[in-house]
C-alpha cells in the first residue's frame, strides 16, 4: 500500500516571498494537506499542515507538492528530506537513515502530469548527511526546469516497520509560467502505527 500526501502551497503567496537556493531555502508556514491511498485525491482526506499523517507498517509514503490554486503553470519539486526529530529517545537520527534503518533510502521520482515541471539531475542524489550543524540529517537530489516537458515529482519514503512520530522537513523547487522563483521548506511529521 501507498499513502499519498499532498501538500497545498499558495503559488501567489511564493510570488511575493522570493525562495532561497538549493540547500539554503526559506522558511514557510506548514501548508494544509491532503492525504490517502489510490489513485483519486478526489477521496483524500483535507487537514491543516499541522495534522501528523498516520501510516502503517510496511506502507511507503508518497509526498508531492501542488499549487492550492490549481495554475497548472505553476510547477513544485521536491529537493530535500529531513530527518529532524524521532519521538522516541531511544532511537537517535543516526539509527532512522539510509539501506535497512527506519527511514531506509529516499527516492525523489517524477511521473509525467503538469505543463511545467522538474527533471531531477541525474547523479545528483546526496547519500544521508549532517544539516544544521549535525543537529539533523539531510538527503537532497538536485533539479532542472524543464518546459514544456511534463512533469509530477514527488519524494517516495519506503516502507516505515517502527513504531512512532518523526519531524522532517521537506524542501521544494517552485517556478511560475517557466520561470524559477527560488525553493522553500517547512516542518510537517508523519506517525508510524502497527495496522489495527
């Protein structure tokens, strides 16, 4: 099973707050959200961006990034996953990364949908490393606009097998009608819970 999540940014709320540079984005308020399993986002769930997702056992997550406004020029790509904080203290960030861990290996994918999208640069995935002066961990895969070619990016997190919260920040590339107005990042969490 796949969770899907999709988070709802106000592309004329960017305009007016120019982004900053991969690996150096700006900072925004959690964006409300939609969220569920199939194919149709027309059945998912609406909540605010504070709302943590919860997941299953042996469920990947998919996190993609759209426009509230629905400008199919409007393009976002996911850039960054960060590991931030683990609600439970007996497992340190070191332990959530990479191969068999928690979080395992990130995969940043693309499907073709939107008129103006992202290709992710090949080779440009980093392996899980420090950010914030080791506070967190970070792993990023670098993007090129391409237009017209068309494009849905999104992060795909494997399948979680421990239970509990974790805080991770998600960092995105956004342009309007082609051109590129800089990246951003916010702070939301997802929950891991053994299926009922």
């Amino acid at each position: 099973m796949t969770m899907h999540i999709i988070f709802l940014v106000d592309s004329n709320a960017l305009k007016q707050n120019p982004g900053g540079q991969f690996g150096n984005p700006q900072p925004l308020a959690h964006p409300p959200l939609k969220y569920g399993r199939g194919n149709d986002p027309n059945t998912y769930t609406n909540q605010s961006g504070d709302t943590p997702v919860t997941v299953y056992f042996n469920e990947e997550v998919l996190i993609s990034v759209q426009d509230s406004n629905s400008n199919i020029g409007v393009a976002c790509a996911p850039v960054g996953f960060v590991a931030m904080a683990w609600e439970r203290a007996a497992i340190t960030l070191g332990d959530l990364t990479g191969g068999d861990a928690v979080i395992g290996d990130i995969s940043f994918r693309d499907t073709r949908v939107n008129s103006y999208g992202y290709d992710y640069v090949v080779g440009s995935n980093s392996p899980w490393g420090p950010e914030n002066d080791g506070q967190y961990l970070v792993t990023r895969h670098d993007a090129n606009l391409t237009s017209p070619v068309k494009r849905n990016p999104y992060v795909l997190v494997p399948a979680l097998t421990t239970a509990g919260t974790l805080q991770y920040g998600l960092e995105f590339y956004c342009a309007i009608g082609g051109e590129y107005i800089g990246n951003y990042w916010f702070d939301p969490s997802i929950t891991i819970a053994a299926p009922q």
